[in-house]
C-alpha cells in the first residue's frame, strides 16, 4: 500500500488529522491496533475547548456536537465547606468550554470517515515504523497472518501514551519529562441526573472529587483513590458513600445514585517528550505528552497538536513549503508546556498528597483564598480552562 500520510492510532487524534487531510485531497490510512467497539468503550474526556470544536466543524464533524453538546459558561470549586463558583465567561471575555464527551467524539471521526471512504485498519497488529530518518519511510503491521507494508512520505505517531511511534525515536534523540503522582482517579458512569448543571470540582481532606457529566441524564464522577486501589475495590455502594462524604452537604443530599455502567481507576501523570519530531516521524497527542485530567486539557491539546500538523502538512503539500513542518515540535511544545504547567497547578490545588507536609497543606489552603480573592487570578484560570489561542 501506498499513502501521502500513514497514521499509527485510531483515537481522535488520528482520526481528526486523517478526516481534515482527506478533505484537502491528502491520502492517508489510520492503523488502529484495538477493534472500533473497544476505543468506543473508552470513558475519558468530557470537556472541549471551542478551539477543538472549530476543527470538529472544519473536519465536517460537527453537527451532532453543535446538537447535543451543552455549553458551560461556568464551574464550581468545593473547598474548605464553601461552593464558590468560577464564571468562566466573565472572566475570560465571554468565552466558555463545551461539554460533550470523547466517546462521541470519536463515534462521529468514525462515522465521517467511513462516510468519505477514508481507510482505517483495525485489529493491525505488531505495527512498526521503519526508515523513518530517511527520504523513504514504511510501516508494517499484520492482519490475518499476513504481513503488510504501507509506503508513505510521512509517519505520524497518534498512538496515545502506550504506543510504539515513541519508542521507535532512538533514546538519545529524545528528552522526557516525567512527574507521577502518589494517586489516582476512580471513575463511575451512571444513568443519572447530575447533580448540578455545572462541574463540582471538589478539594476534601478525604481527597479530591468531581461531578461531571456526558448529558442531563448520564452523570460522570471521580473520586482519588491511592494507586493500590483496584475497580473490585469499590462496589457501586462504597463509591456513593465516599463521594457523598466529600461533596457538601446541601450537594451530597441531592445527589442521584444508580447502578455505575463503567467503572475505571486511570493513574495521574504528567509527561512530556521533546522533540515531537524525529525524521519523518511527528508526534501528535498523548504518543508525545499527558496531563493529569484536572484541568481537563489532554485532548484539548492533542487538538492544537493536530491543527500544527494538518497545517505544516498542507503547507507542504499544496505550496511546497515546510517551514511549518520544521516549525511543529517548537510550536506545538510551546502551547503543550503552558497546557502541563496548568493541570499541574490545578491537580496541586486540588487534591490531598498522602506525604504532604503541614506546610504543604497551608501553602494550598492559601492558593484556593487567593483565587477566590483576587480578580487577576480568577481570570488566569478562566483564560487557561477555556484554553489558550492556538
Ligand atoms: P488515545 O485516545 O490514547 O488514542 C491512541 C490510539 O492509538 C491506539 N494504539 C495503537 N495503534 C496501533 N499500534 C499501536 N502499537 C498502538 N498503541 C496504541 C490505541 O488503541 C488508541 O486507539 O490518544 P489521542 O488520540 O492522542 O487522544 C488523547 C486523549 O485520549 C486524552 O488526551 C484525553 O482522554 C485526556 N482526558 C481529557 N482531555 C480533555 O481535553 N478534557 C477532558 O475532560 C479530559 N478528561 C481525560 C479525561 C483522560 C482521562 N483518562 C482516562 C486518562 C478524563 C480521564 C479520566
Ligand atoms: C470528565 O467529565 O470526564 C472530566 C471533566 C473535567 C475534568 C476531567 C474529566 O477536568
């Protein structure tokens, strides 16, 4: 097979890139390791940046999205026994996020892709990038016992943070940047009302909640748990009770349970690996960086990555310029680095670290009175959440 762009990762990042290559006439193929039904089982992200949405529309994907996704203008903080609330439009000059989860997200990639014909294989196994510091890189993967080659000009590596594009840059020609929090996050989904129209994030000497949603009747909530944890830990009874114990009490007594209908524990990290180019290979998404999900920006800034991309791609092929390809790593590691300094902030603000020190606790107690007390950082944190231009 041969193709302008070979794609290793169907997750929205590949998919994304590959919808808005084929629509500028760029042949590519996605090769997706896991079957559709299973990156359509995954639960994660709930909360888009308008930037992300405006590529949906340009990508054509944007029709159930503008439907169904709600807007928020807002969120609140639980902390100390108060709900403060953050107006993200106010401070941020009238902008706001878009909740409408990633599941749907990627169901529609699929859906425009198949539409247009674009080619996705699934269930490619042992896929390899090879030759990619040379002129005339290949991948090769297997299906069926057989062996497959795609020719292409371009590798992009959009295989999330467990993928084999990164680890196929030579060692040395590759910086990481690592932190690894002593937590993690249990999630549950269930077919319930939320208990607020906006997000609860929640700080508790117990540790840190959410409530989030997919929908007015699918609720999405988080509790930290240590990393020790297992989901057959908490059956759907211990997770209510827990999460009651830290929501104040006038939410707790709203709150809405039901049977959970996914149940997960996802590890906190931050990670970022430069360069994001090697060769003819560029990375794109989680293969390159991850956030912990405080601060909600992981596929907000996969979103920026592939918009640097589709555009240095364009460039070079329909004007035979590849200032933009040279540009990538430096312009996408600028906006990824302000998006790690964020979630780490808010991950820092917001949750309880079992080896903090007395000083630790005061230093945090006084973030949070800061924020609520000075217009300059409401609106630093309204900026960040809605996410920086790109
Ligand atoms: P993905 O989604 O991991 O997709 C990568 C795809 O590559 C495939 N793959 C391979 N394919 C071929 N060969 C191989 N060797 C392969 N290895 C892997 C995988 O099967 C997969 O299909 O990466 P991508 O596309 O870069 O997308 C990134 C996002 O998934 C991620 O950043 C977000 O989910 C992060 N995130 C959030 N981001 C937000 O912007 N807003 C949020 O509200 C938000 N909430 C979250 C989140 C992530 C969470 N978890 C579970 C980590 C909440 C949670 C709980
Ligand atoms: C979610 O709904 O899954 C979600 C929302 C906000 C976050 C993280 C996750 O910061």
């Amino acid at each position: 097979m041969k193709v302008q762009v070979c794609i290793i990762g169907g997750g929205p990042s590949g998919l994304l890139l590959s919808q808005l290559l084929h629509l500028q006439g760029i042949d590519t193929v996605i090769l997706e390791k896991s079957s559709r039904e299973h990156v359509l089982a995954r639960i994660r992200a709930g909360v888009l940046e308008h930037g992300f949405a405006r590529l949906m529309r340009e990508a054509q994907c944007g029709e159930r999205m503008d439907r169904e996704g709600e807007i928020h203008n807002g969120f609140h903080i639980a902390h100390d026994g108060v709900l403060d609330h953050v107006d993200l439009h106010k401070y941020s000059g009238g902008n706001s996020v878009l909740v409408y989860g990633q599941t749907e997200i990627t169901r529609d990639l699929y859906e425009a892709r198949d539409r247009l014909g674009g080619k996705v294989v699934h269930e490619a196994e042992d896929v390899t990038p090879h030759d990619i510091d040379s002129e005339k890189p290949f991948v090769t993967y297997r299906t069926a016992g057989a062996t497959v080659r795609v020719d292409c000009d371009y590798v992009v590596g959009a295989d999330g943070f467990h993928g084999v594009s990164r680890k196929s840059i030579p060692k040395h020609k590759l910086t990481e940047y690592e932190r690894v929090y002593p937590f993690g996050w249990l999630g549950v989904l269930s077919r319930t009302r939320p208990v607020s129209s906006e997000l609860i994030y929640v700080k508790h000497e117990r540790g840190f909640a959410l409530c989030s949603m997919r929908s007015q009747v699918l609720s999405r909530y988080y509790i930290q748990v240590p990393l020790t944890d297992k989901p057959a830990d908490w059956p759907d009874e211990a997770f209510w009770v827990e999460l009651k114990r830290r929501l104040p009490t006038e939410v707790a007594g709203r709150l809405i349970t039901g049977p959970s209908i996914e149940k997960s524990i996802a590890p906190l990290r931050s990670f970022v690996a430069e360069p994001m180019r090697y060769g003819r290979l560029f990375l794109a998404g989680d293969a390159a960086h991850i956030v912990p999900p405080t601060g909600a920006r992981g596929l907000n800034t996969a979103a920026s990555d592939v918009y640097y991309l589709y555009h240095a791609l364009l460039d070079h092929y329909k004007k035979g310029d590849d200032r933009g390809l040279d540009d990538y790593s430096a312009r996408a590691l600028a906006r990824v680095w302000k998006a790690q300094r964020f979630s780490w902030w808010m991950t820092m603000l917001l949750h309880r670290f079992p080896d903090r020190l007395s000083y630790d606790d005061r230093l945090q107690q006084t973030d949070m009175a800061y924020l609520f007390s000075s217009e300059a950082a409401l609106r630093s944190l309204a900026e960040n959440y809605v996410g920086l231009p790109f």
